[in-house]
C-alpha cells in the first residue's frame, strides 16, 4: 500500500496479500499478517518458485487533535467569552452552528462534537452571568424600628472583595472595613456612639470575579 499516516493510538494491520507464505518482515518475524503501533518503514518479502518479491511502505503518526472549550465559568453581566477550535475541523454545535469559534455574551450550555477523518471528540462549557456592579442605597436608617438599620451593599453576586470607608462633610473618617458585605455593614456610630442624621460620603474599593479593581463614590443620607 501507500505511503499513510495514522493518529495517535490508531493501529493497521498488514497483509500482503501474496500466494507466497510465510512473509519475512523488517524485523525478521514471519507472518502472514503485521500490526503496526509506532512510526516507521515496514517491509515485507516473499519468495515463490525461486523469485523473491519486496514491498515497502513508511507509516507516519500525529497526534491527535484536542477539543477543549475550557472549564465552566460566570462571567460579570457586559462581558464575553470567545470559544476558539481549529479551524481545520468540522465542527457541530448544540445550538446547530458549525463555525470554529463562538462569542458567548449571555447564560449557556454548551457543546460542541468535532470530527476529522475517523476521529471524533466532544466537549461542553456552561457559561453563567452574574452583576458585578456594587451599589450602596441613598439612605438608611439605624433606628428601633429594624427597617434599613446598616449601610450595606444590595448584591455582591459578582464581587469577591470590598472595602468602604465612611467621612462627615469635614473629611473625617467615621467607619472603615475590609470586610464590606451584604452581612458587615455601617450602623451609622463612630467611637460606639450615634451619630446625628445628615449626609455622609463613602468610598468603596471593590474586586469582581473577573479580577477587574473598581473604585466608586457617592453619599447616603443617614436618617435617625
């Protein structure tokens, strides 16, 4: 036969087919039959009635392609995600596309089945979207009454670290933590003491899930 390459792991058998029997191969085993599992050139000779007959092919190997759209992921809301596979595949989606590379800019599950020659491989992504906008209410109320008592954040899905400091309109700074979230918040004291209603202004340093560092600014009015 001709001259082949095979993939990674793939085996082929020879026979010569021949009425000559036994064969001699490359390696002096005899046989009417060879199995071939790594690169190399393989021949074979037969000998009928005195007349010897020789045949020679070479036998490549690649590896085989790899399909890998990546580990599961949220992603903050805005964002996208690009999926690239070799173009040189054919390739299958879950959602009826057949194109190498896929922006994903909202929730999905994913897969893909690729294909070249005999080969075959499949994988799948889940792509998840959550806020990553950190957002402080205009007002509060630490009083009796339980209702809005902290200065807290209302949703930290998309967030994996926070720090706020508090200041009166002369600059002092009233409160600060490391640990800003949705369960440690600002009872509107200082020094263990009350403070009065007005507007005070914060600051909050933030990280999201997608490692981007955010700092914003605003003002709460503090209502007793």
């Amino acid at each position: 036969g001709n001259d082949t390459t095979l993939c990674e792991g793939d085996t082929i058998t020879l026979a010569p087919g021949a009425r000559a029997e036994p064969y001699t191969w490359q390696d002096g085993n005899t046989g009417n039959f060879y199995t071939v599992t790594v690169a190399g050139k393989y021949s074979a000779t037969a000998t009928d009635d005195g007349c010897s007959y020789s045949d020679q092919l070479l036998i490549k190997y690649t590896l085989k392609p790899t399909i890998e759209l990546g580990e599961d992921t949220v992603l903050c809301q805005g964002s996208a995600l690009k999926l690239e596979l070799d173009p040189v595949l054919v390739h299958y989606w879950s959602d009826g596309s057949d194109a190498s590379s896929k922006i994903v800019n909202e929730p999905v599950d994913l897969w893909v089945y690729s294909i070249a020659g005999n080969w075959s491989s499949v994988d799948s992504i889940k792509v998840g979207f959550v806020n990553c906008e950190l957002h402080l209410p205009n007002f509060f109320s630490p009083n009796a009454d339980q209702y809005n008592p902290y200065l807290i954040p209302s949703d930290m899905s998309g967030i994996t670290s926070a720090r706020i400091s508090v200041y009166n309109r002369w600059g002092t700074e009233l409160y600060h933590t490391d640990d800003f979230s949705i369960l440690t918040g600002w009872n509107g004291t200082y020094q263990n003491e009350p403070l009065s209603s007005g507007v005070y202004f914060w600051k909050v340093e933030y990280t999201d899930i997608e490692k981007k560092a955010h700092t914003i600014k605003g003002t709460v009015t503090l209502q007793r």
